[in-house]
C-alpha cells in the first residue's frame, strides 16, 4: 500500500492544528492605497492592458509578454483556520485555467507548496506547469514537520525556457521569524533577449521587510538584463518600503486593490509588479475576485521587454 495515503489521514489532521505558521501575512495585513503612476490607470478588470490602451505616439515596442503576480494561498480559497487550510484540488485546477484563460506568460506565484500533507501531498508548482505546459522553478522557504506537515515557498512559472535560477532567503531579526524568500530567475525568450524575473513574499514585521527589500533592490541594480519584480509585498503603497522601491523601479501595477475581504483584514493592496530597465507596460488588472480561489487576486498586466542594454 502506498504509505503517503496510509499516512494522510494523520498528516491531515495535524496540517490542520499546524497551518497557520507564525508571521503569517492572514494573522496581521496592513494595507493602503496609492495614486496612479505613469503608464497606469485606475482600477480595471478583464484584459484591460492592451496596447491599444496607450496613447498611438507611445505605441510599446520590445518582446511582449502578459506577466502575473499571484498568491494562491497554497490553493486553499478565501476560508482560514483548521480544516479550511486544507488545499482543495479543484482550486489548483481553476488557478491554471485562470492563467490560461488571461494568457498569462509568466507568472511569480507566493504562498506554495509542495508535497505536505496540507497540499494533500501534491507539488503544485509542478502540477499548475502540467496543466499550463510551461517550465517552472520552485523555492521552499520554510517547513513544519520535516515538511510532510506543511511547507511554503515561491514559484515561477513561465512559457519559456527558465534558464537560471536562485532561491535568496531575506533577512529576519531571529530563527522565531518565519523565513521568507526572493527568487531569481532567468528567462530565455529567444533571439538572444533575456529576462531577469523575480518573485518574493515579504514579512509582515515591519522591521523586517526595509531590510529585505535591501536586499531585493541589489539584485535589480546588479541586474544586466531587464527586469520584472513579482510578489505579496505585505506592505502598503504608501510605506517606506515601497517608496523605497518606487525610486528605483516602475510600479506597473498602482492603483489597485489586490486582496479579498477575509476576517480580520479589509480590501486593498500588498501585491506589486515592479520593473526596472527598458521594459514598458500597459494598465494592470486583476482577477480571480468571483472563484474565489484565494485571499488574493491575481495581479497581470503586459509587458514589452526590450533588449539587454551594451555594456559601457
């Protein structure tokens, strides 16, 4: 007999006492909201970054690619707390639909996990890419239980070719944090252009995240290739944080609400698409708000790349 499945009725019930890990983004959000930012819009819905939707004189040019940020909340749905942790297979199942619904390219999932019993012993990077046909990277940031109980970490998903990739665990004030991570990717998209991809899922302590998005910001400016920063920021638009990140980068995604009404939190927005180089982007937009496959929407918008600028 297959021991997962003899052992999944144990593992179940303690995924169930053990879900909620220490830190999480659910036990305290804070939020708010920020004006539009040029080569943006208010908020909108359903594809509405088309390149008709700028101005004819600045028609984009570059590679293009529709790019998403999503946190899946390991494919749970919007209910929290006990049994409701539990990762549902037919929520995976919408999320890939849902992404190849919007014609999603690439997309830098928060909130993953992979072969525990709370994801019912699945690995969900690998599962969405089947679904999607597309490569995929998976980086573990943290685990409860030798992580047959529950694990966490970032994903990418792309269409092309994911040619490099490098899991960097962020600063935390103590082992008691719960670890989060960036993970850095490199993507092939053919012609001899690259893009430098990354997604991160933040602390919610406040003394944590500036630190972190140090050292998210020296891997942008070490960069060589254009690049697209993806992920659950936990921090508000009008936070140190992410001015700190708006002088160096290019919101492409302000002006929107990113997370669903849960208890104890409100409506707003933590989840970011940030960029840096010679890329362009059009109006951002989400979706996912009426499957209600997670706690949060997820965040696309289009995107033209365009090329890897000559060294000096």
């Amino acid at each position: 007999m297959n021991h997962s499945r003899r052992l999944l009725p144990l593992f179940v019930l303690l995924a169930a006492a053990w879900a909620v890990f220490p830190g999480s983004a659910r036990a305290g959000l804070s939020f708010d909201d920020q004006p539009v930012v040029v080569g943006n819009s208010a908020d909108t819905a359903g594809g509405a970054g088309d390149a008709a939707a700028a101005p004819a004189a600045m028609a984009p040019t570059g590679f293009p690619l529709r790019i998403a940020s999503y946190n899946i909340a390991h494919g749970r749905g919007v209910k929290v707390g006990g049994l409701n942790e539990i990762a549902k297979l037919k929520n995976l199942k919408a999320i890939a639909a849902l992404l190849r619904r919007e014609e999603v390219d690439v997309v830098g999932i928060s909130e993953i996990s992979k072969h525990d019993a709370r994801a019912k012993f699945i690995d969900q990077a690998k599962y969405l890419a089947n679904r999607l046909d597309f490569h995929h990277v998976y980086a573990e940031n943290t685990e409860r239980g030798w992580g047959l109980v529950t694990s966490q970490g970032n994903a990418v998903l792309s269409r092309h070719p994911i040619v490099w990739s490098q899991n960097h665990k962020l600063w935390r004030i103590s082992d008691a944090s719960e670890q989060r991570g960036c993970l850095e990717t490199l993507i092939d998209l053919g012609q001899g252009r690259r893009l430098r991809f990354l997604v991160c899922h933040l602390s919610t302590n406040s003394t944590e995240s500036p630190r972190q998005i140090e050292q998210i910001l020296a891997l942008v400016k070490a960069s060589k290739e254009p690049v697209v920063l993806a992920g659950d920021f936990n921090l508000r638009p009008t936070s140190g944080g992410i001015k700190a990140l708006a002088k160096e980068m290019k919101d492409a995604s302000a002006g929107l609400v990113t997370t669903q009404a849960v208890k104890g939190s409100k409506e707003s927005k933590i989840d970011y698409l940030f960029v840096a180089g010679p890329v362009t982007f059009g109006v951002a937009w989400t979706t996912g708000v009426k499957e209600r496959l997670s706690d949060h929407d997820c965040l696309i918008n289009r995107f033209w790349i365009g090329e890897t600028p000559a060294a000096p």
